[in-house]
C-alpha cells in the first residue's frame, strides 16, 4: 500500500469531521457532477452512522452545500442551507437503509420538477468518498481524478472505440473498469484519466454507436 | 515505496539524505507532481495550519453544542500570568486548543492525520518555530518528516478512532509532531523516530469517547495535552532517552492495542467520558 503524504497531512476541509463532513460534501459534489442538470429539490437518505450522528457534525450541511457545488474546503459551506433557499432549492433529509459494506452511506436524489436521478454512495474515511450506483446502475468511482462514465448496450466493440477516442485527444487511461446489468443489457465503462478532459470529449464520445450516455466528473485532486 | 520506519531510514542513510527528502522523493513519484508542487501543496497546508492555531486564540468561535466555546482564548490570556508549566507551553497548549475550536465551529483547518487531531501538529510547528527562530524552511522539512511518520501509521496501523481509538488519532498526531519538534531543534532522523515512539508509547491504550459524539469534548483537551506531549516526548530523544522498542514495533503494537479495545472506546460515544451521567446529561441537553 502506498500513502501519499498529502493525504496525511490534509485534506485541507471544513471542519468538524473528515468523514462526516469533508466526505459527505465530496460525495454530494460528486452526484451533482454526475447528474450534471438543473433541479429545484434534492433529498438525502441517510445509512449507517450517517442517519445516526448526522446533525452533531454538520453532515447536513456539508450534503446540501455539496450538491450546490461547493467543495470540501469552502467557507461557506456552514452557510448552505441559506445558499439553497436563495437558488429556490429545497431539501430534505430521510433515514434510508442501503445495503453496503460501507459505514456512512447517502442516496442523493435530484428531482427537477417529478423527474428524479439518484447517486449512491459512501464516505470511507479522511474525505475518501465511493460512488456505489448511479440510478440503479452498480458502479465504483471514488472521483479522485478526472473520470469518465460511459454507458453503453453490451456488444462487442464500443468499448474499443471510446478507448481510442480519448488516446486521440491524449488523455492516459489511469484505471478502466467496465461492468454490466445483464448479459447484452446496459453496460457501463468507468474510466479514471490523468488529465482534466474537455467538454468537447463528450460530446465526441456521445456520437460512438451503442453509447446511451457519457458524463465527466472533472474533479481534481487540487 | 518504504514501508515503515526502518526502510526510510536506511534509504535516507545510503542515499546520504534526509528521511524527508527520501519521503518528498516519493512523492514526487506517487503523484506524479513536480517537486516544487508538492512543496507549494505542503507550503498552503502550513499557512492554514497556522491560520487556524491563531484564530480563535483572541476570538471565540460558536461551536455545536458550546462546549469548547472559548477554549483557545481562556488558556492563551492564562499563558501571559503566572503559569505552573511556564508561558511557552500554555501558549503551544492555547495554539492546539484554537484549531480544535475552529474545526469544532466548521471552519477551515487541515487534517493532520484527522480533523478530530487536527491541533497538535499546527501547534507544536508554529510554537516551537515561534520560541526558537526556526526558518520556515526548516518548519516544512519537518512538516514533511512528520507527514512521513503519518504515513508508516497509516500504511501498518490505523489512524482512523473508530478502528483504533484515541490513540489512532491524537496520538499519531503527537508521534508526527514529537519527531517535528525534535527536527526543528538539529535532530537527526534516528532521534526525530525515537521522539515519534516516545510520543506513541506515552499515550498507548488512549480511548476515543465523545461527549454526545461530537468532535469537541475531550478532542480539544487532548490536542493541548497531545502537543505538549509531543515536546515531552522530543526532549527525552534529544536528552539521550534510549528508545528500548524501536518505532515500527510501537506502530504495530499501537494497532494490536487498537484491535483489542472494545467498540465502546472507538468512536461510538458508547464508553469513557461519553457515557459519564454529566457526560449523557450533556447529550440530552443538546439532541433532546
């Protein structure tokens, strides 16, 4: 196991905890960021030790200024709930039982009107964060670089062609991990890069044949 | 990649460097950053570690349920009187105190290993930078000496409460700040390790119990105490103290006495203080 120093000493955040509050605003940036659209309500189901000690340690908070956009570290985050008011965003927080192997777990779901997009996930300690489903669809991004979400049918051959598009634009694949709902169902392609990728990608990947839908989670590691 | 305390020291010695640029070497490495990146990362954490020991040392900070409110300023006023331990660690004690208040009030600290810990560390650089004229550049070499501490508990132990307690926690953070301070003062790597196991072996067994489960009572009183325990521990190393049990098998030892703590004393507010009856009656008072 390698540790870089960086994560010893850091991360720089908001305080009290870096579970309960510097991961739990990771977590909602990150959903946002996938969801990538316009809502007017967002709702937290909280597992585990979320659901049990979320008030004592700002948890709320950090979940709606994440899902505003903020990060870990912003001085605003203690003011998010006003900050929501103020962009006509209301929210609400439910307990909510999600089968994981992770101790603080959250379901972030955005509503634009009835329209719902939900994202799972777990903080796993000192501001580590994993994304466990993405409406429905099993996944695992832990967003610590720039990553990209492609979903797909299940056939032979796209898989190839998103890989050479990105080598195209000279992004390095870090880690590529592709997974699927069933046999020729939809499959998904979740690949962690080492450079922040263009907007433009996307929209170049969206073209590829079978490619249902793309999103990019451009969240540096600072 | 070393693994733990001896690999970094016998890198350092055959490659007739200091364990922290061993350390920055690799990291360097792992993150494929340039040096001077990784110095300008470290260099910001520095500035924030500083700006949250000086914050509340004259301003009390509103916290979530209000126990540690006014904690930094009520021991820092204290430091200027006349003190039994002397002004100097009432002052290094007030700086630790001020980060866990700020951490306690949501605002902006670094984790150093953890937000609950996040006092000690800050507080022992910037007291002793500030008593003895240490040149900021000497503070980020121990800064990174510390950092690399953290990592051999991170990758052999623990450092999260809820896994190992007290201990995991403000006691990493004393160990890493024991080897700082002994760094700052002209020791070398082998005496920075000795503080670092000092510092461990003085708080081994350190449970993890808060008050109504809120990073505030005791967090703030043990990052005071686990600062001053981290001077403690540099000047038995710098006076000649010899270090019977070498660091890595303090490590280890930390997360087997870890292991064997009952969930009660991890982080669960199950146990200790937490479920003292002035203890629950302060849970009550703020959850209802």
């Amino acid at each position: 196991m390698s540790v870089s120093l960086l994560d010893v000493v850091g991360p720089v955040m908001i305080g009290p905890s870096s579970s309960h509050t510097a991961g739990a605003a990771k977590l909602a940036k990150t959903a946002r960021l996938i969801y990538n659209g316009q809502f007017d309500r967002v709702e937290f189901g909280l597992g585990g030790s979320f659901a049990q000690t979320y008030r004592g340690h700002f948890t709320d908070y950090a979940l709606v200024a994440g899902a505003l956009g903020m990060s870990e570290d912003d001085e605003n985050l203690s003011r998010s709930f006003d900050l929501a008011k103020e962009q006509g965003i209301s929210f609400r927080f439910y307990p909510r039982d999600i089968q994981s192997e992770y101790e603080n777990t959250a379901r972030i779901t955005f509503y634009n009107g009835d329209t719902p997009f939900y994202v799972e996930g777990a903080s796993l300690g000192g501001g580590r964060i994993l994304v466990t489903s993405i409406n429905g669809l099993a996944c695992e991004v832990s967003a610590t670089t720039p990553t990209v979400i492609v979903q797909q049918r299940d056939v032979a051959g796209v898989v190839s062609d998103v890989s050479t598009i990105l080598a195209q634009n000279g992004i390095n694949i870090g880690i590529m991990k592709v997974g699927r709902d069933t046999r020729g169902g939809t499959a998904y392609c979740i690949i962690e890069c080492d450079e922040i990728i263009d907007p433009a990608v996307s929209a170049e990947l969206r073209k590829v044949k079978n490619v249902l839908n793309v999103t990019i989670v451009n969240i540096k590691a600072e | 990649m070393y693994k733990n305390g001896e690999d970094l020291l016998r890198l350092a010695k055959e490659q007739g460097k200091r364990v922290w640029e061993v350390a920055l070497d690799e990291e360097t490495k792992l993150t494929a950053m340039t040096r001077e990146r990784v110095m300008e990362h470290f260099s910001n954490r520095l500035d924030i570690m500083f700006n949250s020991a000086r914050k509340a040392l004259e301003h009390k900070q509103n916290t979530k349920g209000g126990l540690v409110d006014g904690v930094a300023s009520t021991q820092y006023n204290y430091s200027h009187g006349n003190t039994i331990t002397g002004g100097y660690i009432n002052k290094v004690m007030s700086l630790a105190y001020s980060c866990s208040e700020v951490n306690a009030s949501m605002g902006k600290i670094c984790a150093s290993p953890t937000a609950g810990s996040c006092g000690i560390l800050p507080a022992v650089l910037l007291g002793v930078m500030e008593d003895k004229d240490v040149p900021r550049e000497t503070v980020l070499e121990a800064l990174i000496t510390a950092s690399a501490v953290g990592a051999i508990y991170t990758m052999n132990a623990t450092v999260a409460g809820a896994d190992g307690g007290c201990q995991a926690e403000c006691g990493v953070a004393s160990s890493m700040a024991a080897a700082a301070a002994a760094y700052m003062m002209g020791a070398d790597d082998d005496k920075c390790f000795d503080a670092a196991g000092f510092a461990m072996i003085n708080v081994m067994g350190l449970v993890c119990d808060p008050v109504a489960g809120l990073v505030a009572l005791p967090c703030a009183h043990r990052n005071a105490s686990g600062a001053v325990g981290a001077l403690v521990a540099a000047d038995m190393a710098m006076a000649g103290q010899v270090a019977h049990i070498p660091f890595d098998q303090v490590v280890d030892s930390m997360f087997k006495v870890g292991k064997m703590l009952p969930p009660q004393l991890r982080e669960t507010a199950q146990g200790g203080i937490a479920t003292t009856p002035a203890g629950l009656a302060i849970y009550k008072e703020i959850f209802g």
